[in-house]
C-alpha cells in the first residue's frame, strides 16, 4: 500500500477506554479542519490542574444517579406497605368487632324484650314442683308426726335446730309449732292444698307466697330426712317468683283470655291476671330468671360430674352397680340385678352418664346434642326414681329440665295429645282423621 492510500485511510476507532476520552478532546478548527488534541491551542482549552482538584461546594451537591433513586426507593417501599396493610387490617378488625358486638346486643336484646322463651317449659316446671311437694306430702302423711311433727323430737332438732331456716321469721312457723300434733297437722294440709293450687295455676303470684315460706319451714324440721331436691326446688321457686310459669296451660292464664280488653285499676286488673306492667319488663323479668333456672341446673350436673370423676367407681365403670343393689336404696332387687346382669352395658352407662354430666352446658349449645344430652339425663332421673327410690328428686330435676325444650315442641306435643283424646271419644266428631 503507498503512502497516499495511507493518508487518505480514515481514522480506525479508539480501542480502549482512553482512546475514547482522546477522541471526545478532538475540537473543529477556524478552516474545518480538524486538530488533534495534543497541538498546542488544544492544550490552551484544558483545565488548569487547580481547578480539576478543587472540591465542590457544599451548596450544590452531586445529584444521586437513577440507581440509587430506585434502590431506595425499594427499601421504603416495603416498610410504607407494611405500615398500610396493618392500618387497614387494625381499621378492619375494629369495625368487625364493633359490627360484631352491636349484633350480638341487638340479638340479646330481642331475646330478652321480645317475647316470654321457655313459656310452655316453665309450666310443666310448675306443674312438676307442684307434684313434687305434694307428692312429699303424701308419700309421707301416715308417717308425718314421727318424721317431722312431735315424735321428730329425737333428733334433737327441735329445741336445738341445726338450720338458720328454723330461727329465722317466717320460716320458723312450721318448726315452732312442730311438737303441737293437731297444729302441725293443719299446716300440713294449708301446705298440700297449697302445692294443688300451684300445680294447676289457680292464683299463683298469691299462692307461691304461702307455698314457699311453709315448704322451707317444713324440710328444715329434720334433715336427717332431706335430700337434693328440697334444696332444688327452693332455689327454683324463688327464681320463679320473678317469671310467669302461669303463662300457660293454667287456670290464670284461662282468666287473662276470658278478662282479655276489660278495663279497670291496676288491683282489679291484678286479680284478674291482666297485664299491669309493661310487656317489656315482664319479659325481661321472666327471660333473666329463665337463664338462671338453666345456669342452676348446668351448675348441678357439671360440678356433680367433676365430683364423680374424680372416684374410682365412676372412672372404673361400675358406679351405677353400687348404689341400687344396697339395702337402703334397692327398692326392686330383682329389678336392680336384670339391670346390672351385662357388665358392659353397666360400664357404657357409669361413663355415658359421667360424659353427659360434664358437658350438659356445651351440649345444650346444638340442638341434635342438646336433645341427645336431655333423653340421656331423662333415662338417668328414671332409673334414680324406680331403681333407689327417689321419684321426688328426680322429677324436681326433671322439672327444671322442661324449660330445655322449645315451645313448638310442647305445642305439637299438646295438640297430638288433644287429637287422641278425640279420637278417643265415639261420640266428638271435632276431629276426623283416617
């Protein structure tokens, strides 16, 4: 190649880094020609070295490249969104638990103001405690002056009471006059007749007065003789004192609906068992000493299972043996023996009955178990009441069990009674059925 090729060649591009930085010192001259950077009006243009080792001011600081813009930008990010999503989680949680509560008292409230619950169940409550004073009563009428009139005198209860109910007034009526046979006699009937009048609901607000403050005097004579269910019901008549179990299927209630739109002052309207007070209060009123009926009988058979569990003879499976094949409480040996000839079956109903005890209240929370839970305690009270002989504290715990089951079930219950009644009468032609 000749040196004119040579000269004519046109530069070749920079190799490196600072061939490059020659390049871009490459200035036009005044004729267009262009200058290498090394003459010397080319190195009149360069900085002085002064100038290229000077700091720069503090005033004007060296903008931050787009890199580090956006990896800051990534490092709060993650913290703002955080911060974000807990307020809105936190804003959420706040309003679904008041969303929560305000529902939860708006359910309370109907529950309580709305209407009368367990209506027909307090009335087969009443209806059952009567039957269980009376039945007391009777059961022990030939025996009375021995068990608990003048002949009681040999416990020593009489002069020296053990229970503050026979010091106390009005309670000590009954122990006061218990040596005196013909007096003592004629309050135990004002007491039988009493239980009658409660039982059918004739005048009940009036007559659970008498009723309970003679029922108190009478078992506090002689506790030898007591058992639970004397302490059952008088704990259920004084919760019942602020309910209506005269709502249903009673006397007063028959009154209300003949006396139903007359008018006149408030004792007049009293007696006739018309509404005095506002609806509202009555409900609640009623409503509340429901809830107590229910936490009483959860307390008695959730602490009497912890009881239990705690004895070998429950947590073995044979404690349903034990008792009913005694003397004192083996009213039916041969009955007793036919039960208990299956040992599993003894152990599956010991453990059953145990199981059902302890978890009576979460049982009661559904309604398949709490149907499962009363048919379980029904069988258990039976067996208490013909297999040891205590019908009384079974059908006062019984009683109390009533108000468990809802009202349209006791409707359709009495109106199938009521359609067989019917049937059974040739001569009614109110009903036909097939």
């Amino acid at each position: 190649m000749t040196t004119t090729d040579r000269g004519a060649r046109a530069p070749e591009a920079p190799s490196d880094v600072s061939d490059v930085s020659d390049v871009s010192d490459v200035s036009n001259g005044s004729d267009g020609t262009i200058e290498s950077a090394g003459s010397d009006s080319a190195a009149d243009t360069r900085p002085s070295p002064v100038s290229e080792t000077a700091p720069a001011p503090a005033s004007a600081p060296s903008p931050a490249t787009p890199a580090q813009v956006h990896a800051g930008a990534r490092r709060r990010l993650p913290l703002r969104q955080a911060w974000r999503t807990f307020r809105s989680l936190l804003h959420d949680g706040i309003r679904g638990f008041g969303a929560l509560v305000s529902r939860l008292f708006g359910l309370g409230e109907d529950w309580l103001l709305d209407r009368k619950r367990a209506s027909y169940g307090l009335a087969i409550t009443r209806m059952l405690l009567g039957l269980t004073i009376l039945g007391t009563l009777v059961s022990n009428f030939t025996t009375r002056l021995y068990t608990f009139g003048g002949g009681a005198a040999w416990t020593g209860q009489l002069d020296y009471p053990t229970s503050e109910f026979a010091r106390l007034w009005p309670f000590n009526i009954f122990p006061s006059i218990a040596a005196n046979d013909f007096a003592f006699t004629e309050l135990y009937l004002l007491l039988g007749v009493c239980a009658v009048l409660f039982t059918i609901g004739y005048r009940t607000r009036i007559v659970m007065i008498p009723l309970f403050i003679l029922w108190v005097g009478f078992v506090e004579i002689n506790e030898y003789v007591s058992d639970q269910s004397d302490n059952l019901t008088r704990m259920a008549l004084i919760a019942i004192f602020f309910a209506s179990p005269a709502e249903r299927w009673s006397l007063d209630a028959r009154r209300r609906r003949r006396n139903a739109g007359r008018s006149g002052i408030w004792p007049l309207r009293l007696w006739r068992f018309q509404r005095v007070l506002p609806e509202w209060s009555t409900n609640l009123s009623h409503n509340l000493a429901i809830i107590v009926l229910a936490c009483q009988v959860s307390f008695i058979y959730v602490s009497g299972g912890l009881y239990k569990a705690g004895g070998e003879p429950w947590s073995g499976g044979w404690a349903i043996y034990d008792p009913i094949h005694v003397a004192q409480f083996g009213t039916w040996p041969e009955l007793s023996s036919l039960v208990t000839t299956w040992a599993p079956g003894v152990a599956f109903a010991t453990i059953l009955t145990l199981l059902v005890q302890v978890s009576f209240p979460l049982l009661l929370l559904r309604r398949g178990t709490r149907i499962f839970a009363l048919v379980v305690m029904l069988s258990f009270h039976i067996g208490i009441a013909v297999l040891m002989g205590l019908p009384w504290f079974s059908l006062a715990m019984i009683a109390i069990d009533s108000i468990f089951i809802r009202d349209v079930t006791w409707r359709h219950m009495s109106q199938g009674l009521r359609r067989a009644w019917l049937r059974s009468d040739p001569q009614s032609g109110r009903i036909q059925e097939k």
